[in-house]
C-alpha cells in the first residue's frame, strides 16, 4: 500500500465509510441463511438512487484518481468506460474525465439497473441515451467493491452481447470472499485497490480498531470465502 492508498484508508475510516457490527450484504439475496458480516464497507455517495452512502464528491474524486493511476501502470488497452449501476458509476465518471484530460478517447457508457417485482434490482441494459460500444470495443468496468461476483457477471453479460470486450474490471475494495477468484476462474482480470485484509491490518496498527475486531473481521472473512 503507498502512502496515497494510506492516506484513502484513513478518510474512508474517519468519514464513516467502514462500520463495524452485523450487517447483511447482498449475498444474502440468495443465501438468507449466510452468517452477517462484521464489517461494512458503503462506498456511495449521499445522491445514490439506491442505498445513501457518506462518500463526498472530493473523496470519490480521491478514489477516481487512483483507480486511474492503476490503468497507467497497467498498460491497459480500452476503448470504453462502464460503471456498474450504481455505486461504479462515480468513480467511473472520474476515471472518464482524467482520460480525457490526458488525452484519452474513452467513451464512457451508461449501463441500466432495474427493480423487478420481487423488489431485487438487476443490471437490464446499455442506455440509449449517450456513448455506445462499437463492435470489439474493450472495456474497464468500474465498481465499488467486490464480495461473491454476481453483479459483475450480469454485468459483463449485458456489454459482451453488446459487443465489447472486457478489458479489466477495477474496484475500490476486495472483501476477499470468492468474487475475485470466481472472475478469474472464468478468464477475467480484476485490480483492486484494497485488499480487506490489508485495510484491516493499517487500521490495527494504526490503533484504529482493537486486536479482538480484527480478529472478529479476518476469521469470517476466512470462513465465508
């Protein structure tokens, strides 16, 4: 982790990004019966149309850049750039003005999640409205964070049928339960910027959480892999 990570682990700790206590996640859409997890990681900003978040444009921006950053050392090849409705679709955005600025030609494509009538919210489409893809465009999908790989799969699904190919998906935190493993079982790269072990180590040693929470947090992350 260098010191720029350092430092966005901090704000993301001091502005109320990470809570500690039981949580359930979306995993538990389709496993109600899974332990709650220790830790919860909102990653969204106060106007997401789904779930409130407490991220400031000035920190999403923070987070953007990085992940920006990671592309140039990357060497990645794209054409386009696709949040994942709607907690990528922030930093997506950002990534999008800082290829700009740098020169890039970047399309930045606007993907659609819908409620279905059993209240479950899935990705359904491209919108109309703005960028499309281009047969053989490749893609850097963008989202939040990463526990088991279901939303990134739906996603992935809607932009290769619509053409593209993915290029590299990039998120801000991997709770390292099986997402990133299932992805890479089925040929597609992912870079986070966090590790949730890595996170939880700097907040231990910097005395921001107890010994006993961090045990608590790295044996369900463990255990629920």
């Amino acid at each position: 982790m260098d010191k720029a990570q350092e430092r966005l682990a901090e704000r993301l700790f001091d502005e109320g990004a990470i809570k500690f206590g039981s949580f359930k996640l979306k995993l538990h859409d389709k496993n109600p019966d899974a332990p709650l997890s220790p830790i919860f990681i909102n990653l969204r900003t106060e106007n997401n149309p789904g779930k409130k978040g407490f991220l400031s444009p000035d920190l999403v921006g923070n987070i953007g850049r990085i992940l920006y950053s990671q592309t140039i050392g990357l060497r990645a090849d794209y054409q386009c750039i696709a949040g994942i409705p709607w907690a990528g679709e922030p930093f997506a955005e950002v990534l999008y003005h800082a290829n700009r600025i740098f020169g890039g030609k970047a399309k930045l494509i606007k993907m659609i999640k819908e409620e279905g009538g059993d209240g479950s919210r899935q990705i359904a489409g491209i919108a109309k409205e703005g960028d499309q893809i281009a047969s053989g465009d490749r893609v850097l999908l963008i989202d939040d964070l990463i526990t088991k790989a279901d939303s990134k799969f739906e996603s992935i699904k809607i932009l290769e049928n619509a053409g593209a190919k993915i290029e590299r998906i990039l998120v801000v935190v991997d709770r390292e339960q099986g997402g990133t493993d299932e992805l890479k079982k089925a040929g597609y790269d992912i870079i986070s910027i966090f590790k949730i072990s890595e996170l939880m180590r700097l907040y231990l040693e910097r005395n921001r959480i107890a010994k006993d929470k961090y045990i608590e947090v790295m044996d369900y992350i463990y255990e629920n892999a």
